[in-house]
C-alpha cells in the first residue's frame, strides 16, 4: 500500500524541478517503483493509477462526474480546526504564499515536523469519495479534518492543493501520460488515446502495465475536448491561410505571439530532417516551450502525437474552406445514449462541467428523438452519438438568435423553472459530429464529418418528423430548422449552415450577412482537417471585427456601499503572467445586474481564500469578459497595467480559467491603441 507521502515529496521535488524531461523522469520513475512494489501483493493493491491521477492535480478521474465540494471556505476552516491556529495566524501565513496548501505546511510544522507518515493513498481515496456522497458540510468538514489530522505537514499542503484543484508543480495531464508511457515502455500516442478514449488516467496507467492499452474503446459521457480557432482580422488574412503555398525553402522562425502567450506561431517547417515541407505555420504550447528554438517544437510536436497539427496545416493550404456563422451563444458537445445506457443523453460545456440539467427540454428533446428513432425498425441512426455545436437562446417567431445577454440568465442556473424555459427557449445547432456508433471520428477530414453530421440529423429527423418539414422562416435566417410545431423535439436540433468560400469578397458579404441576422461574424473551417480536440490551431478560423475585450478571472472582492453594502460587488481581476502566474489588471463593478451580483457576493462567501475584512481574496475560478474604454501602464496593479472605464460584459461559465487572456495579450492591445496612455 502506497503512501500519499510518495505523491507530497515527488510534487514537492516537482515544484523546484524546471526542467520537463527531468519532472517526466522522476514521475516514470515513481510510477514504476509504486507499480513494482505492489506486485507481489497483487493487481488490487496498485496504487500507480491514483499517484498519476493526483498528480494530474485531479482527485477522480474524469470520466467520473463526483464533486469533492469542498471550496477554500470548508478547507480553511478545517485547518484551523486541525493546527489550532487562529485567524490571524492563517491570513499571515496565507498571505506570505498566497496558497493555501503552503499556509497549511507552515502553520502544521512547528507542532508535528516529526510525524511520520501513516496515511495511504488508498485511505486519501475513501475519504474523497466518502466526501463526494457527504449529505451535508459538516460532514464533509469533518472527512477533511480527518484526513488532515492523519498528515504530514507536507501531505497536508498537497492535499489542500489536489482539493482545491491547483497544485502549482508545473505538471500538465500530457506531462503525467508520457511519464506513464516511459514507466509502462508503451507509446505515449497510445496512453493518450487511451486517456482521450475512457477518459481514466488511473485506468491507463494499469492498461499500460497490463499491455492492453489498445482493447480500450469509446466510452460516452466524459466530454471530450473543444477545437478552438484562431483569430483573424480581415477576410483577406483568412484567404491567406487557406491558400498559401508551402514555401520551396524550409524556413523556421517565431513568430511574436498572438492572442496569448500559450501560443506560438512556427512558421514553414520541414518537420523531419529529409522530409518534404509540410506545415506553412501552426501553434505551439509556448508554456511548454517557452524557450526551445522552433526546430524543438516542430521535432516534439510531431512526436508527442502533434501530427494532427501538422496534417491539418497541410490540409488548410490551397484547399476549400467551409464557412459558417459565429452564434454567440454557449458551445456545447451533447452525447447521446449508447448500448450500456441506452436512453441517457449529457451536455457538457466547454470548461467540461456538466450542464445538462441547465437546458432540460434539450435533454428531453434527444432522450425523446432517442427513444422514437430506437423503437423504429431496421434503424441507420447509430446507437451512440457524440455531436458539437452551440446552444442558443432562440425566437421562434423571427427564427433567429436571441442576443447572448438573453441566453447568459439562464446560464449556470441548476433549477430551470417553466417561466425560464418560455422566456428564453434554447436550440442546439450542431457543427461537427464527433463520434457515431461507438466509432471516433475525429480523424476524418471535416469534409467527412459534416457528410455524416447531415445524413444523421436528416435520419434522426426523418424519423421523428416525417414527413420532413422545413420552417420556412428558419430557411430565411440561414438556420434550417427541422420542424415547425414547437413542441415538437427536432425542432431543438438545427444544424449550421455550411458552404464552400474561395475568395476575400465572398467572406465578406457572408460575414455582413451573418452580422445582419445578429451573429457574431464567420468561421472558416479548412475542409481537409482532422478535428483537433482541446487544440487553437489554424484550420478553424474566426473573423469577428470587434472592439477588443478581455477574459479575465476573478482574485478578489470588495463589498459595496449604499444599496450595495453588506454585498461583493467589486471585483478585482487578473490575467495569466508569463510564467502562468495571475496579474492583476483591474477592478470593475458595473455591468452585471443586481440578481447576478446577489448571486457572485454568495458564491464569493463560500470559496474565500483570505479574509480581510472589507476585501476577500478569492479562489480563482470565475471568469468574466470585461469591456474598457482603454489600457494605461500603471503600477497600480502587478501586471503593470490598468483598464480605464472597465464594465463586465459577461460572466464566462462557459469558459476554463486555463484560458484566459495574458498580460501579452494586454501588452498587444496596449500597443494597438493610437493613445498609449501612461497613469
Ligand atoms: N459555427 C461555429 N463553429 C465553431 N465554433 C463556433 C461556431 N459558432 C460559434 N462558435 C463559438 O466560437 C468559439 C470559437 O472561438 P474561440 O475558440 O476563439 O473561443 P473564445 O475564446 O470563447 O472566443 P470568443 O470569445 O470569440 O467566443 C467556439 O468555442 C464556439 O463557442
């Protein structure tokens, strides 16, 4: 039986080490002497699936939906109820780390540096699973206490950091797959297939021992990532990426980052030594590659399972491009019932929760499309299906988009209510079909997928809504919409309109025309490309032409004044540093309505990191889109910039804190300005 000490000093070690190969090394070499140790006691007894997965900073793997529920307001409170140490003394401590696992270790050392260790790892997974099922908080306070009165001062810091979901050692899932691979001697591709397919790094790691990596298959209702797109400015650039040819002599060089800093564009590559150019340009993980010359990333990404990138920027060169609207709305994959459960169906965001119970007449409309397509004979819809889209908030009447402000009430709201449901009613518009039948189809070029999206939704709608009718109003708005009765359930799938482009002139008018029917602008979509799952490349584009806005994450709040006391109503906001790190950027307390606000202070009550008084720092989950009149340097806030007139445009649930803007990005926008204003 493992201890949860092993995985507390290799993160510990991890968190000093820089360098990757060396961090991949000493977690292979971890895995394999926890995997060796318990193989005279037997397969049950192996803890190297659990040291993976906490160490991935996940306490259940991600195919399985329970909650830890434990925020930082529960777990300061059972640290100061373990180490006896009183308010003051825990904001001190907080505040010299501002984490709350370091605080933890500080506070528990001088009373019990010399414990030794006792707790297992599989003791660490009962009570975390115990936790999940916890009817009430003060049960759930009292597993936590549990568990932190069995540690050490350095399992107590890596359990508070695994259950905040932050353990700041440096270590991406990918990091932890490879490691698993070294330590199994299995390809890393087919750990990552593996991981990608059942979504279970535990389960991996114990494939890969047992040699039986490739018996893995699909299993539904774990969201699979999002392909992303990149920006660009003018239909002209878009035309640009889709034709350039590949340039005669391999050229290397980085370009200055775009959007973010996570990126790096590698332009013209000649991937393998000997090879024939491939890649005109693609994006790299700048985290992961901050200082390595272009040559090492095209080398690596190619290597580690990066020839998706590459074949899909051979594929956007001189080929067709599809486009499609932008809907300003909530993307969404939506997977729908297979053999083992039959006439289940799941929504999941694009962060990856799961949000089903937020749009139930979507959840009923497929069980219901399900359950009538299933009771037809001979049927060709397959049995398990996985489709992408987006879920819009839609007026019947006109046939169009609700705006997303009308949409964004309902999001995040776990009860809908009738009046909710009538007031704003919600559609789903399918782009991609992922999978189908139990089969990934995210290796075939898009051209292939949309094929088969179509015969899909035309089957499905054949079936449920025969004879076919088209809604007229719908054909004029560009959406084709599948029925005309509302309550019928097809009438809440559409699909995106979609249609072959050549040139800059026909961007541009199905970019007005897309505005004119109140979207955002167009995507391109190179029609040779593989579905990237999780990845920004350049095979998807985006044209938006827009005043620039930021995606920032709340750190910290402010309780108001007048009509506002007593309430957080002023947020203090940040984006990601170089070294992913969160800055400061600015402070904003306007935009939101006072329902929305009432309902931030609570959440804001509930994951307080630091308390002090009038201001709370908060753990860092929410984001929010923010509008400002300009950017000024300033020292006023640690990213070294300021925004003026700031006002919140939306509350992102619908996006991850791992992606939001970087002081890059501000830097950029900075400079974009004609004024450089100077505080
Ligand atoms: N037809 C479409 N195909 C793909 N994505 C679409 C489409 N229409 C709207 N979208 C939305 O656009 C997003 C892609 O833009 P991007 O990857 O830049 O996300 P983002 O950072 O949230 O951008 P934005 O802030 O512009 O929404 C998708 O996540 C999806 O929600």
């Amino acid at each position: 039986m493992a201890l949860f000490a092993v995985v507390a000093e290799l993160a510990d070690e991890l968190a000093k080490e820089a360098g990757k190969l060396k961090k991949r090394a000493a977690i292979a070499e971890t895995i394999s002497k926890v995997h060796a140790a318990s193989s005279e006691s037997g397969p049950e007894s192996d803890d190297s699936g659990l040291l993976a997965l906490y160490l991935a900073g996940t306490p259940f793997a991600e195919a399985d939906s329970r909650k830890l529920n434990a925020g930082g307001a529960l777990l300061s409170k059972a640290l100061l109820a373990v180490s006896g140490a009183s308010d003051q003394m825990l904001t001190a401590a907080y505040r010299r780390h501002g984490d709350m696992g370091a605080a933890a270790f500080d506070l528990l050392f001088a009373a019990r540096a010399e414990k030794t260790a006792e707790l297992t790892l599989a003791a660490v997974a009962e009570a975390f699973a115990a936790m999940a099922v916890a009817k009430t908080t003060a049960i759930r306070a009292a597993l936590v206490e549990g568990l932190l009165r069995r540690a050490t001062p350095l399992e107590a810091k890596y359990l508070l950091k695994l259950m905040l979901g932050d353990m700041r050692i440096g270590v991406k899932q990918s990091l932890v797959e490879e490691a698993i691979a070294v330590a199994a001697g299995a390809s890393v591709d087919a750990v990552r297939r593996a991981v990608m397919l059942e979504a279970d790094l535990g389960g991996a790691v114990r494939r890969a021992f047992s040699g039986t990596l490739h018996e893995s298959r699909m299993r539904l209702f774990h969201p699979l990532g999002f392909m992303l797109a990149s920006p660009v400015e003018t239909p002209e650039e878009a035309v640009e990426r889709f034709t350039e040819k590949p340039a005669k002599v391999p050229v290397v060089k980085t370009k200055k980052p775009r959007k973010d800093k996570k990126v790096v564009v590698v332009e013209a590559a000649n991937h393998k030594p000997g090879e024939a150019v491939q890649a005109q340009s693609f994006y790299a993980d700048a985290e992961e590659f901050a200082d390595a010359p272009p040559e090492d990333v095209i080398a690596k990404e190619t290597q580690a399972g990066g020839d998706t990138t590459l074949a899909n920027a051979a594929a956007t060169q001189g080929v067709e491009a599809f486009l499609e609207d932008k809907y300003d709305g909530m993307r969404a994959q939506i997977h729908c019932g297979d053999s083992g459960q039959p006439g289940r169906v799941a929504i999941y965001s694009r962060n990856k929760e799961d949000v089903t119970e937020s749009f139930p007449e979507l959840e009923e409309a497929f069980a219901q499309i399900r359950a009538e397509t299933d009771a037809a004979a001979g049927s060709l819809i397959p049995s398990s299906l996985i489709l992408d889209g987006e879920i819009l908030g839609w007026d019947f009447e006109q046939g169009r988009a609700l705006p997303f402000a009308v949409l964004g009430q309902r999001i995040g709201r776990k009860r809908v209510s009738n009046e909710w449901r009538q007031q704003v009613p919600v559609v789903f518009v399918a782009f991609d079909l992922m999978c189908a039948d139990g089969e990934l189809l995210l290796e075939l070029p898009l051209r292939e997928r949309r094929n088969r999206l179509e015969a899909v939704v035309e089957r499905l709608v054949e079936r449920v809504a025969s004879p076919l009718v088209v809604d007229e109003r719908a054909r004029d708005s560009q959406a084709v919409l599948f029925a005309v009765e509302e309550s019928a359930p097809v009438e809440r799938l559409m699909i995106s309109p979609s249609r072959l482009v050549e040139s800059a002139e026909e961007i541009d008018r199905a970019y007005a025309d897309a505005r004119a029917r109140a979207n955002e602008g167009v995507m391109l979509k190179a029609a040779g490309s593989v579905y990237q799952p999780g990845r920004r490349g350049l095979a998807w584009v985006k044209l938006k032409r827009e005043l620039a806005t930021l995606d920032v994450v709340v750190t910290g709040a402010e309780f108001g004044h007048g009509r506002r006391a007593g309430i957080l109503s002023d947020y203090t906001f940040a984006v990601r540093g170089d070294k992913g790190e969160l800055l400061n950027v600015g402070k904003a307390y306007s935009g939101l309505t006072d329902v929305e606000i009432g309902e931030m202070s609570a959440w804001m009550m509930e994951h307080t990191l630091e308390d002090q008084g009038f201001f709370r720092t908060v753990e860092p989950l929410m984001v929010l889109e923010v509008a400002f009149n300009n950017i000024m340097r300033s020292g006023r806030h640690a990213s070294g910039f300021a925004l003026r007139f700031p006002r919140i445009l939306k509350i992102r649930t619908d996006k991850p804190v791992s992606e939001i803007d970087t002081v890059s990005r501000v830097e950029e926008v900075y400079q974009s300005q004609v004024d450089k204003p100077v505080e």
